[in-house]
C-alpha cells in the first residue's frame, strides 16, 4: 500500500472533548469546544529506562552486560491559550464556569481538591507543500489526537503593563486505557469524498495518533456543545 509522507506544520485547529473517568466519550450527554484560541500545545515524552544488567567476573572482565528495552510512559501536555474560555478550561483543568445573571458563563473559579477530569484533545495542523491529498479535493491536513489526557492546572498567570495576560494549562498528561474506539467524529473521507471517522478503532493503550486528512475541521464555537451521537 503506498506510504503518506507529510511534513506538519501550524497549528490550525483544537478540539477538546469530556470524557468520563474511564476515558470514555458519552454522545449525546458529554461536552466539547472547537477553538483557534490557543498559541502552543507542548508534549514531552517520559520514558521508563530499561534495567541494566552488569556482572563482572573476579578477573573485573565483563560477564554479563545487558540493557532491557526502555518502556514509553506518557505524553506530559501543556497548553498556552490566547483569551478565556470558561467552558473550554473547565474541561482540561480542575477550573469550574462561573455564571452571570443571565446564567452565561462568564468565568470560573478554581478549587482546592483532587482533579477528576479527563479529556480528549485533537488537533489540525497545516501541512508544508501541500494543499489537497492525491485524489482528495479537500484542504489537506495533519491530523493529531490525543485520545485520553487526565486534565491538569492552570498555570502561572502574571499581570502587567506591557504583556497580554495568557492563560496555560500545565501538569496534564495522557493515560492508558482510552475508549476512544473510531471516535464520535467523522476525520476524514473516504475513497467515494464521503465523511467519516477514524477507518479501524484505535488501540485503549495508543497514547498519540498522527495522520493527515482532507477533511475541514471543526467550525469554530465560543460555547460548548454536546457530543453528536454517531449515526449508526
């Protein structure tokens, strides 16, 4: 089968999606939010070191010398956003909207306690030198999804004359055990140009998924949204 080489590039577009405490997503009863308000999504890889095994003989000559594999771990993530979005934070942070008057959510506040909170996190990149995919008349896209990251904390926040008050998400990282599955979303065409979503389910112990697609992403929205319920 032939082999897509591509070269990812810019960030275009984010989507986060709630999910429940066992990395699942709930349609039609969980949340999600589309946005372009971020400036940087930053993943460190930890990796456990694989044992090593050194025996020498009486002589101090080697007798055994043996390194065990190095084992992935997790992807840390942070996120830098560009702006507020209460509804956003409250679902990759322990952050929790705070409501107006009007029972908008206008802010939020952030708690003590333990964080509880799972999301998954995709997103669209440009890709360099391309346009569209062979065959595909869609904008071409690198696609990259996370599938289950327990949520983190916002993170130093400094207001001052001459900057523009960010706000960052630190201390989230991803997690084994996703129920991801194909996603309630469709990702990409298939070879008729119709929308689907992911070809085979991914596996609960993949931690990153990168691939490119034709398909536009998400419209942006300010405000949540619910989950769709895929058609069957």
């Amino acid at each position: 089968m032939p082999t897509h080489c591509f070269i990812p590039m810019l960030g275009k577009r984010m989507r986060v999606t709630g999910l429940d405490v066992c990395g699942a997503v709930e349609p039609g009863v969980g949340m999600q939010v589309s946005t372009d308000g971020f400036i940087t999504v930053n993943l460190s890889s930890e990796v456990e070191d694989g044992t090593e095994i050194i025996v020498k003989k009486a002589s101090g000559a080697l007798c055994v010398n043996e390194k065990r594999p190095d084992s992935f771990k997790r992807f840390t993530v942070e996120i830098e956003f560009c702006g507020v979005n209460p509804s956003l934070l409250a679902l990759v942070s322990n952050a929790n909207p705070y409501q107006d008057y009007a029972g908008d959510d206008a802010g939020f506040t952030i708690p003590e306690g333990d964080i509880d909170k799972a999301f998954a996190l995709e997103l669209w990149l440009g890709l360099s030198g391309q346009a569209c995919l062979p065959g595909q008349t869609g904008e071409a896209s690198g696609y990259l999804l996370l599938p289950f990251v327990q949520a983190g904390v916002p993170g130093d926040i400094t207001v001052d004359g001459e900057n523009a008050v960010t706000f960052s998400i630190t201390g989230a990282a991803t997690r084994g055990g996703n129920g991801w599955g194909v996603g309630p979303y469709d990702v990409l065409m298939d070879e008729t140009g119709a929308a689907q979503p992911l070809p085979l389910a991914i596996d609960p112990f993949d931690h990153l998924l990168l691939m490119d697609t034709s398909l536009a992403p998400p419209p942006i929205a300010c405000d949540a949204e619910i989950v769709p319920v895929p058609v069957p």
